[in-house]
C-alpha cells in the first residue's frame, strides 16, 4: 500500500520554519479541505489524489517523494495480508 505521510511532511515543515501549521491554516494555503487534510493525516487507507498531494507540497516548498510510504504487509477485514 502507498501511503502519503502528511504528518511527517508537518512535523518537517515545522522543524525548518519554526512555524506549526494547523489543518484550517494549510487548507487556507491549498484550497484542500479540513476533512480532506484530516483524513489523509489519520487514514491509513486514504486515497489522496497526486493533485491534491501537489497543492500540499507546493504550498510548502517540499518534494513529495520523501513522504511517500510503501508498505507490502496490509490488513483486510481483520487479517494482515502480505502482498
């Protein structure tokens, strides 16, 4: 499964700048939605699309490539599954 590490990219984008960006502030920034920036925070399932992914990267100045996460092992219906 492809993961988008929203938190990390956060937790960077404030160690860099000093500045703690909140979901409403980020979605000021990027026209992306609270429940949007919400879900892809805390959902590991969440399907972003690469647009939305690119207003968020864009807005802070990051390449999106260092937060992208890949994991093989994934869980369906209770059952970890290893693809």
């Amino acid at each position: 499964m492809l993961k988008f590490d929203l938190k990390a990219l956060l937790t960077d984008y404030e160690s860099r700048t000093g500045l703690r960006l909140s979901y409403d502030e980020l979605s000021e920034m990027t026209s992306v939605s609270v429940d949007t920036l919400k879900s892809l925070a805390s959902r590991e399932s969440y399907n972003a699309t690469l647009h939305i992914i690119e207003k968020i990267c864009t807005a802070l100045g990051v390449n999106p490539i260092q937060y992208f996460l890949w994991r093989t092992d994934v869980e369906e219906n209770g059952v970890k599954i290893n693809r």
